[in-house]
C-alpha cells in the first residue's frame, strides 16, 4: 500500500493492489496452494456436475484452481466496495474466493461480504 499507488475499480475509499496474479512472491504462492483442496472440493461438489461429466467421459479432466486475477484490499472503517461481479461463469471461470487474514492486534468484528 506504502510502496504503490493501487487502483481503482469497485473500492470507494480504501486500496486495492494491481493484479498479483504472477507476483514471485512465495507467500502469495503458498496461499494458492493452499486454496487448492477447498476449490476441487467445491467444484467436484457443485450439483453433481463433475461426477454427471466424469460418468459420460473418460476425459473429463483433473480439477486445478489457477488464480486468474488475484489482488489485495485494504479497507478501513467507512470504506467499501461496490457491488460487482467477477465476469461470467464459464468452463475455466468457475469460482471467486476472498481470504480474510488474521490480524491479532485488532479486535474482532470485520464487516461481513454480502453475495448478491
């Protein structure tokens, strides 16, 4: 946040990063993987849908989560983000995720994200 101005697309107030998706970094690394268990668990759960596909076809490939587009929020008492969405749910545009980290040093009670 210090070291870059950010961007702005759905924050009013706060910062958003530029798009991490191919950062080095290894922490955001080791974040996606540990995204991959929680994702082919919800995509192999979804209606059915990959076990109806895996009985018609032996095709159907393995599940792998890609970030896409990944980025990072900050967000302080009265700022937010406008209601968006993430593009269309495609074959290979499935799932959108948010990670809340822990911060020890402040008291509990972060806004909750609302799905529309």
């Amino acid at each position: 946040e210090r070291q870059d101005g950010g961007r702005f697309v759905s924050n009013r107030g706060g910062w958003q990063s530029k798009d991490l998706a191919a950062h080095p970094s290894s922490a955001l690394h080791q974040l996606l993987e540990l995204m991959q268990q929680p994702f082919v668990k919800f995509v192999k759960g979804c209606d059915g849908v990959y076990a109806k596909a895996k009985q018609q076809t032996s095709q159907v490939p393995d599940v792998l989560a890609v970030a896409d587009q990944l980025w990072a929020n900050v967000n302080r008492p009265g700022d937010w983000n406008a209601r968006h969405d993430h593009g269309s749910p495609t074959e290979s545009l499935l799932a959108s995720g948010v990670f809340y980290p822990v911060d020890p040093g402040r008291p509990a009670g972060s806004a909750r994200i609302r799905f529309f």
